[in-house]
C-alpha cells in the first residue's frame, strides 16, 4: 500500500503506550500520543516529570543474518475514506512493549524486523534519551526495573506474556510512559 511513499525517518518519536499499540485511548497503559485523542496537561496525573512524551527510536537495525533495515514508521494513522494517500496523517509511535535497546534478548526471525521498528533503541551505550511531558530530556537506562523474558518481550510477575495481565503497570519503566498510573518519585 505505501510501496511508491517515502515516510521521514524521525529521530524522537512519540509515547503510545506502556504495552502494545493502542488505537483508542486506554488510560490504564497509555501514553500521550493516542489516536484521536487530544489531551491537556491536567490528564497527565503522574506528573509531567514522570512521564515521557518522546523517545528514541532505532534508525536502522540488523536482522539476525546482518542485514540491515531503516525504520520508516511504526504506526501509520491513515483513514482511507476521509483522504487521500497524498494527505495522509502519518504518526512515528513506539511502545515498551519491548525491551529498551533489545540488547541481549533472543529476536525470532520472523519477528525481529517489527520488533526493532516499534522498539525505543538508540546508539548510545547502556540506554536512550527521552524528553518528558514537562519538556526536560533524560538519559534512561536499559537497566530501568521492568520485567521481560528472553525475547525481550514484556512479561508479568510470573513469566507469563498473558496481555491482561502483563498490561498492568507495575514496574518503574511502565510507569514512566502510562500518563495516568500513579507517581513514582524519583527514578
């Protein structure tokens, strides 16, 4: 479908949620960047310091046999009907449902390419920028408290990667990117 479009490589992209995708604003483990969603200051009820708004994405990434690939978009935001291709909205968003960097994690073959693309990641050792709702930029450890499993894949307190339940905000780094869990004080 977007074979003949060119989509801007972005170096931040924006917070979707503390999991997987979300289309529809779920307050629960979304983030700021929600499709069709407007959102002011006040429905950020951690604290603008306590929530990321942006983050770093991999630019470009290898595949288990080297290859390399260039990150084109994570999340395209198109209403077909409404317009036409060449008006398309088109949003750069990523999640944590993925570990930070993906570094030492296991990637299948199959799933590394969708993986690295909806992944926050950057170059720089041991972590990622990110700029926070009150506009200030921190550095984030790829050692933040969050749980995954050897896929790097966000898992729940027992292993498990059930979505009802690893989709509940419970570590330091689902916190930082749900807008409306609880405060977290300092990280």
């Amino acid at each position: 479908m977007f074979d003949s479009y060119e989509i801007t490589c972005s170096n931040y992209v924006g917070n979707n949620s503390s999991d997987e995708f979300v289309a529809s604003d779920n307050g629960d483990w979304a983030g700021l960047f929600v499709q069709d969603k407007s959102l002011r200051l006040g429905d950020v009820l951690d604290g603008t310091s306590n929530t990321i708004a942006l983050g770093e994405p991999p630019w470009q990434f290898r595949d288990n046999n080297g290859v390399r690939y260039r990150r084109v978009g994570s999340l395209i935001v198109w209403d077909p009907p409404a317009k036409p291709i060449s008006r398309a909205q088109c949003d750069n968003l990523s999640v944590s449902v993925y570990k930070l960097n993906l570094s030492g994690t296991v990637q299948p073959a199959d799933r590394i390419r969708a993986r690295n693309a909806a992944s926050y990641s950057s170059r720089h050792p041991g972590g990622a920028n990110f700029l926070l709702a009150d506009g200030s930029v921190r550095f984030v450890s790829e050692t933040i408290e969050n749980r995954v499993n050897e896929n790097g894949i966000s898992v729940d307190p027992s292993g498990s990667t059930n979505e009802a339940t690893r989709r509940i905000v419970d570590t330091t780094w689902e916190r930082i990117l749900c807008r409306r869990d609880k405060p977290i004080g300092n990280w």
